[in-house]
C-alpha cells in the first residue's frame, strides 16, 4: 500500500499546526503575559495622562551592588517619582502591605509569590540613591492586569488595571520643580543600562541565580522548614517541577522552577 498522500496530507496538516501550537506556547510564557501587562500600563498613561506633565520610562534596568534591577515603568512629574510594578496574573489574589509571600488562588491550586510591593522596595531605594530623592518625593505603585480579583483588602497605592492612574492623579502636591523634573529625567536615562536583548538576559540572569541560591539554601523563606523537589499534579502547571516547604500543607511556600 502506497502511504505517500497519507504522509503527505500529515505534512501538509502539521505545516499549518506547528506554528499555531508555537504561538499558543508563547501566548501562555511568563514572558508574553509580562509583556502585555506592560503594553497595558504604557497604552493607559499615554492616554490618560498629560505628556507635558507626566515623563513615561520604559522597561529601566539600573545596576546595583549585586548585579542590576529592572523597573517596568517610571513616571516622573512635579508630583513626584513613580516607581510601577506590572503583575499580570489570573484568579484571586489574598496579601497585605506587611505579608512577606502573597497568594494566588486558580480554583483548587495556591501559589505564593513574592509581595510585589517588597519586589518594587528594591526599585524604590535604588532611584532614590541615583537621583539623590527624599522619599516623600517618590511613590511606588503596583498594578495588576488580567483576569485577577483582590480578595483582600489592598493598600491604597496597589491598583489593579488603570486603577493605577486615579492613585497618581491623586498626588496633586507639587514636590519638584520644572528644572528637578527636567534633571531627574535625564538623571534616569544617561544611568540606565541601554535596552538590548543582552542587558535583558543578563537580568534574567541575575534573577536566576538570585532564585538557585535561595533554592539551595533548602530552607523555607517563609517558616524555616527544609524545602523538597516537587512535581504539580494538577491544574495548569501540571508536570512542572517545584520546590515546595516539608511543612505543607501548614506552609504553602513554593519556589517556582522557571
């Protein structure tokens, strides 16, 4: 029997099918998702907010004593310094101001992640060193998009979509002057590392090792319990390895292995 069409009609079914499994894979990276949470963030202060009052700097990675730290957006004003942080997450989200480790909830799956106002502390206290800013002159902000719904009650400068633009319009106390503005703008571009995809992969770089060190330590951030090498049985994550606490499911600590 000659299985030449067969093969050929399978050939020609994986040319189309190939390329829509590789975009469905890169829909679904952390990747994709990060970068339109920050296509979001850009398109709502380029709308909403006045170009002549409010300066917008993307994606700023500025170097640090232990390697470089990446900002996804800087908004500076007579108002003050914005620092914003782009979480683009799904289901319900349960944290406070002082919690260590945040929770994500998808139906019967937890996850924990870093608290994204301790993660933009980092962002906060590395500007205020290049710009030699006092504090009560810069804000930091973090904005949830996608499919997300606080199930707690939220700091008022944690914003969820263009929730993030009200908290700024709210700071109508003029901190700086048009000079100040004018320097700190130029302060953050000629002290950032040029955009490329090499300053980008070093970052990440960076991230990893900071994650492995933590990994290695085999000690639970969040109760001090040793931490063991897990698989997901269910859900999204199905098949993907973690590092979860011993301590489970009393600690729910888990490191994500990207």
């Amino acid at each position: 029997m000659d299985f030449t069409p067969i093969i050929s009609l399978l050939i020609e079914k994986l040319r189309y099918l190939l390329p829509l499994a590789i975009l469905v894979a890169i829909m679904k990276s952390a990747w994709f998702k990060g970068a339109v949470g920050e296509f979001i963030v850009n398109l709502s202060a380029k709308l909403f907010l006045d170009k002549q009052t409010y300066h917008l700097i993307k994606n700023v990675t500025l170097p640090t004593d232990d390697g470089s730290t990446q900002i996804d957006h800087v908004i500076v004003s007579k108002y003050g310094v914005f620092v914003v942080e782009t979480k683009n997450l799904k289901g319900w989200i349960f944290g406070s101001a002082n919690q260590k480790m945040w929770t994500q909830k998808i139906f019967k799956h937890s996850n924990q992640f870093q608290n994204p106002l301790h993660q933009n502390h980092k962002h906060v206290k590395t500007l205020e060193a290049l710009l030699e800013l006092a504090g009560h002159k810069i804000f930091s902000v973090v904005v949830f998009v996608g499919d997300s719904t606080f199930k707690t009650e939220m700091p008022e400068n944690v914003t969820y979509g263009s929730g993030y633009i009200r908290y700024i319009k709210s700071k109508n106390q003029i901190v700086l002057a048009e000079p100040e503005v004018e320097e700190i703008t130029r302060k953050i571009e000629s002290g950032r590392l040029r955009p490329s995809f090499k300053t980008n992969r070093e970052h990440v770089k960076h991230v990893k090792t900071i994650v492995a060190d933590k990994v290695n330590s085999k000690t639970c951030l969040k109760c001090g319990s040793e931490m063991a090498l897990r698989e997901a049985k269910q859900g999204q994550n199905t098949g993907k390895k973690f590092w979860g606490c011993s301590n489970f499911p009393k600690c729910k600590f888990v490191i994500n292995i990207t």
